[in-house]
C-alpha cells in the first residue's frame, strides 16, 4: 500500500500533521488528509507512487481558477508526503 | 522498512509512546533508508529502530524526535547531511504518537455512561471512578478503558501526579462526601480540566465545603462548575457532548460562540 500523510500546513487548514490516507493497489483507501478537497487527487498520486515506487513530496494550495479543481477552498496549503510501503 | 513499520504497530497497539522519523526531502529521499523509529524504554534507554542512511544524522534526529514526543509535536525539521542543527539538505517529518489523554470519571451514574462512550469518541482513556461496588461495574460502563471500586482520593493519590494539561477530571457524583475529596483530590495535581456537577445550589454549598476544606479561592476559580457549556443539554447524552465541547473551548482558549456568529479563522 502507499501511505500519504499531511506533514505540513500553512495558513487554515483542514487536518494536522500527521493525517494520513492508506491506498491499495486495488484502489481501497482509509483515512483521510483533508475535509475531502484533495483525496481524489492524492489517490492518484498514491496510485503511481504504488506503481514507481517513488516517494513524493505531494502540495495542495488554494485553487480560485475553475480550470484547477484540485485545491483546498479553505486557502490554506497542506504538504502530503506519499511513500509505498514494503512491508 | 519492514522492521520500522512492524515494531511501530505493535507498540501503537499497546499504546506506548512513540516517534517515527521520516526523509521527506533532500538527501536520503530515494535511498533504502528512510525511516526511524524512537521512544524512551525502561530506564534511561532509549529504543531505537531503522535508519536514515547517516549515523550523525540518525543520533539527532533521535534525540530531536525524543523531545518532540514529550510536547506531543509533530511537524517537519531541517538538518544538514550528517544532521547539522544550521543545515538544510534533508528534511524529515517527525511524527508523534503520544499516549491517549486520560480522563477520570468520577461517580458511576448514567450521565457517567453518556460522558465515556463521547469521550471514546474523542480519544480518551477513560477511567470510571465510584466507591459503590454495585454501581462500578464493567457491564454498565462497557467502553471504559477501567472501571475502579475505590474513593475518588486514593485513586488520585494514585494516579494524580501523571495527569497533564490535556487531561480531565470529571465529577458527577452530586454527593458532597465523594465529590469534595474528588475535587480536592484534583486540584492537587496539573490536570488541565476540573469539571464539577451540580445544580447551582449545590454549587454554591460546594463551594462553602471546599473553602472549609481549606481551598483558596484562586484553586476554585480552575473549577468549571456547573460543568458543561450553555447549551442546554438535558439528556445524558447531550449534558455529555456539552462538557467535551466545554473541554475543548478551554484547551484552546476560544470563545464559544456560534462560528455563524464570529468572524476570523477557523483553525488556528
């Protein structure tokens, strides 16, 4: 599975430190690192980083054009970092 | 990693404190290393396991992420390759798990029940407290953590000098031979919540009790008595989600206002 936490937020945001999703390669998520605004995305990077195995610094920031629909409405920013665990 | 994230569930299991160390950024990011785990053992000893590719580096950041774990801080830190404090070529997100807040309820009646399944909720280990054997039982609080025949004084006496700010004590007895000791009991020690049951009138002979029992009124002004925020909970259930909220306002210092009514951030 790849494990995304939340390991920093500037300004208001959502969840702390330390919120984490856990997503399987069959698409099965638990938890969550937002109030909902970002998991679709941060699933798909948990997804590539199962299939590459590259660990990521992953941010989500305000999003005001329409054209972005990935972003946290609260005008915070919250880093995610996203690793495959081996285990 | 195996090794890392294995020895971390079980002792998350058997909720014992914990930090895990984790590259986020910079050197070490795409190596085999990555993570490491640190919590104090018996003694002075410390149990370290994993790595984060550098000796140096891994002695700090353990002793970095010790400190962290006690203030219960989680958050990302900037060190150099061999773990220099002015460095900044690795990042790494030290994560604290700390033990659950404890809060000791006093007095084995049904708001009792009500405040213990909402503190679950909230995280809390829960402690049930009542000198009345048939009242103490496991059957009537299922979801306490334990549930104690003895008087509200010698558990404390017991248990009082591990009780931080985060913590609670809860008082719901209404009996002034079990709640005077209880707030006694409380007030001796650093918890950061003293909630106390009661109609106003039996605040206000409560209050002449404890003055008589020799408490200053500077100990009485830590008491939140009647417990509970204005919500006008009447039910078990609701008085119980009214003293949680009433514990969080104080933890976090905010008005308890409608944020309809309010202005400004909402998270701090």
């Amino acid at each position: 599975m790849a494990l995304a936490r939340v390991v920093d937020v500037e300004g208001s945001g959502p969840r702390l430190p330390g919120a984490v999703m856990a997503v399987t390669a069959d698409g099965e998520v638990a938890g969550s690192v937002s109030g909902g605004c970002v998991e679709g995305a941060v699933v798909s990077e948990a997804l590539d980083v199962l299939a590459t195995g590259d660990r990521r610094m992953v941010t989500f920031g305000y999003s005001d054009d329409e054209a972005f629909a990935v972003g946290l409405t609260c005008g915070g920013t919250i880093h995610l970092f996203i690793e495959r665990l081996d285990w | 990693m195996g090794g890392v994230f294995d020895r971390l569930a079980e002792l998350l299991v058997d909720e014992v404190p914990v930090a895990l160390a984790t590259i986020v950024e910079g050197v070490g990011v795409d190596g085999p290393d990555g993570h490491l785990l640190v919590r104090r053992s018996t003694g002075d000893g410390v149990e370290v396991v994993g790595s984060l590719g550098d000796p140096d580096l891994n002695r700090v950041v353990a002793r970095d992420a010790l400190g962290e774990l006690s203030a219960g801080r989680s958050g990302v830190r900037h060190y150099g390759e061999h773990g220099e404090a002015r460095g900044e070529s690795v990042s790494v997100f030290v994560e604290s798990f700390a033990a659950p807040p404890r809060m000791l309820v006093f007095g084995a009646v049904d708001f009792t029940a009500a405040l213990v399944r909402v503190a679950k909720v909230l995280g809390y280990r829960v402690t049930v407290c009542d000198a009345r054997e048939i009242f103490a039982t496991t059957q009537r609080f299922p979801l306490a953590d334990e549930v104690v025949v003895d008087w509200p004084d010698r558990l404390l006496a017991e248990v009082g000098a591990d009780l931080r700010r985060r913590d609670a004590v809860c008082v719901l007895t209404h009996d002034v031979k079990f709640d005077v000791p209880a707030i006694v009991g409380a007030l001796a020690t650093s918890v950061g919540y003293i909630g106390v049951m009661g109609s106003r009138r039996t605040h206000d002979d409560r209050l002449k009790r404890l003055r008589e029992a020799g408490i200053t009124d500077e100990q009485l002004a830590r008491l939140r008595s009647p417990i509970g925020l204005d919500i006008g909970a009447r039910t078990p259930e609701e008085t119980a989600v009214s003293i949680v909220s009433e514990i969080i306002a104080l933890r976090t210092g905010r008005s308890t206002r409608a944020l309809s009514a309010t202005d400004g951030p909402i998270h701090d």
